[in-house]
C-alpha cells in the first residue's frame, strides 16, 4: 500500500513539474520611440518573435513603445532593475555621471558609421568594464546606433562657425561637450522631448541619426542635415537591452536557454544593424522631401576632429580625478572599434 501511495504522489510531483516546465510566460518590455522607428522594427519586433517562436510559444513578449507602462525615458533602467517592467531599452546617458565608463564608447569619433560595427565594440567593451556597472539587471545586448547627424532650421553646416550661438539638442555628456567646443549651446534632452523642443523654438536643432529622422518629423520641423566626411562618426549614442533579473531567473532552465541564445554578441550586432537599415531609409525619406542634405568638407571636418580630441583628453583627465583610468578606457574601446572594422573587411574581401 505504501508503495503504491509513494508512486501515486511521484507521478503526481512529476505531472506538477512538467506543468510548470510548460507554463507560457508573458514578458513586457518598455522602450520610449515610435514602433516604426528603426530599432523597434528591424530588431525589437523581430528579437520578440525569435523569442515566442524558439520557445514553441511558451514566452510571449509585449512591446510597449512611448513609455506606455509609465516613467520617463531617464529612469528607464530603475524600471527594469526594480521589476517595474520586465525588460526594455535603456540610453545609459540619459543619467548623467551614473554610467561614466560607458561615455568612452560615445566620445567624438571614436566608431564608424556602421551601428553593427560598432555594437560589437559595444558588447566587447561592456564585458571588460561595464557589467558591473549593470548589475541589477539581465544584461541582453549592448550597442551603438549609427552616425549622429546635425539637423537644423535654416542652411546646412558648412564650418566651424556655423556652430556658433545655435541651440542645439544633444543626447549625452560627449555629445554636448562636443557641441559646446564648437560653439553652440549644448541642450540636452532625452529623444521624446526633441520635436516639441523644435516645434516651440527651445531649440534651433540638434544631433541624432538618420533612421530616427522621419518619426521624429524632421523633415518638417528642420530644413538641412549634416555629416561630417569621412568614415568616422560625430558621436554615436549607447544602449542596452536589458531584464529584470528576478523575471529572468523566474524562467525555467529551458526558457532561460531561449533568451540565452538571443543575448550577447549577436544580439548586439543585430541591434546595430538595425539602425544601418533605418539609416538608409531616413536619409530617403528626407532626400524626397526634399531637405537639404550636406557633407562638411574634409578641411573642416578636420577641424572638428581635432576639437573633439580636446573633448577627449579633457574627458580622459575628468575620469583620471573620478578614479578610473581614462586612458585605458579610450584605448579599449578603439581597439575593439578597430578589431571590428579589420573583422568586416576581412568579411567583405
């Protein structure tokens, strides 16, 4: 009789067990952009449906654009670290001094203008100096967007000087040490508040890339864009993918497995080209609308560069008095810049 009792209730907890490993799993995850923006529909979308099809349905992921769950676009990381959301994006920036190591991977050209490129950087970098920095969360992906263009009212930029007395949005602490070398009045703001800012006249313009420009209604509420020339960028802006851990560590082993296989380089890379592709397609659409579209000329292009490498000895010195070794930090992040260019043209060849 006892035998038969302990085998009822054995199959019993295996019967629960296999429930358990079968349960279905919704996830939310929370972002702050238009879902047709670039990064929503060439990665998010797609990351979410890798995710629901891998795991035979058993994830479902919701994708919540403008912040529907709540919060500003700045707090975004507490949200997924305090279980808020379950997951989402997050621009380290937007905090100020909170994430500084991460401000190497954004100094004035320092990446290409691939995304791709340089969010397998990104991911490199992050595993040398920022995972702790992110502890809190499930650290997924880690990358760049593409090259940040200066869109404005009125002409293009020509030269140095044309910087000078404009205000100008600017995402991070690189990019607005930039825009203050060059003369302009650096304001900074997180990417939901940009078109208002435009629409209202608190700004005369601002730097962001090509595949947020049509979302954003750029080519209404500014008359030019401008890149510098050259294969290097601007500025370039860093991101995360991240979960909750508590929500990640809730899956079973086999669902743990799905969003492993989804994570780290490769996720990273997807996350950057993702931005190349809508690059492509927001430059179109301003091009039809008929903006301007400018490239500086290598002279001045030159001058800019050497004014952001006084952006970035000063940055190196900033960080030294911070207690971190800013030298370091700049020659790691152009070193995994570099190994990933040698990467691509050795793809390519």
């Amino acid at each position: 009789m006892q035998t038969r009792i302990t085998a009822a209730f054995a199959a019993t907890l295996a019967l629960f067990a296999a429930t358990l490993s079968a349960q279905e799993v919704t996830l939310r995850f929370q972002h702050f952009v238009s879902p047709a923006s670039a990064n929503p529909t060439y990665f998010m979308q797609p990351w979410a449906d890798a995710i629901e099809e891998q795991s035979n349905g058993r994830i479902k992921v919701e994708l919540y654009p403008f912040m529907q769950l709540g919060g500003a676009a700045p707090s975004q990381y507490d949200l997924i670290a305090d279980g808020v959301i379950d997951g989402g994006w997050v621009i380290p920036a937007y905090q100020p001094n909170r994430f500084p190591e991460a401000e190497a991977m954004e100094l004035p050209f320092l990446t290409t203008k691939s995304g791709e490129e340089a969010s397998a950087a990104a991911w490199e970098f992050t595993q040398d100096y920022l995972m702790d920095d992110f502890a809190d969360v499930h650290l997924i992906a880690a990358h760049m967007h593409g090259p940040g263009i200066v869109h404005k009212k009125g002409a293009e930029i020509t030269q140095v000087e044309d910087f000078a007395g404009l205000n100008l949005r600017g995402p991070s602490r690189p990019a607005t040490l930039l825009l203050d070398k060059l003369g302009a009045n650096p304001v900074g703001m997180p990417v939901p508040a940009f078109p208002e800012a435009l629409s209202k006249g608190v700004v005369d313009g601002g730097v962001i890339t090509w595949e947020m420009s049509p979302s954003l209604k750029l080519n209404e509420l500014t008359d030019s864009h401008t890149d510098v020339a050259g294969d290097r960028a601007l500025y370039n802006l860093y991101f995360i993918w991240a979960m909750n851990k508590d929500s990640y560590a809730a899956l079973p082993d086999d669902l743990k497995a799905v969003i492993d296989a989804n994570s780290g380089m490769m996720a990273s890379r997807w996350a950057g080209r993702a931005h190349d592709l809508g690059d492509v397609v927001g430059r179109e659409a301003m091009i039809a609308d008929g903006n301007t579209i400018a490239q500086i000329s290598v002279a001045e292009t030159d001058r800019i560069k050497a004014l952001g490498a006084e952006v970035t000895a000063e940055w190196i010195a900033e960080m030294d008095e911070k207690g971190f070794d800013g030298a370091a930090l700049v020659a790691r992040a152009q070193a995994a810049v570099a190994a990933h260019v040698d990467s691509a043209e050795a793809l390519s060849n």
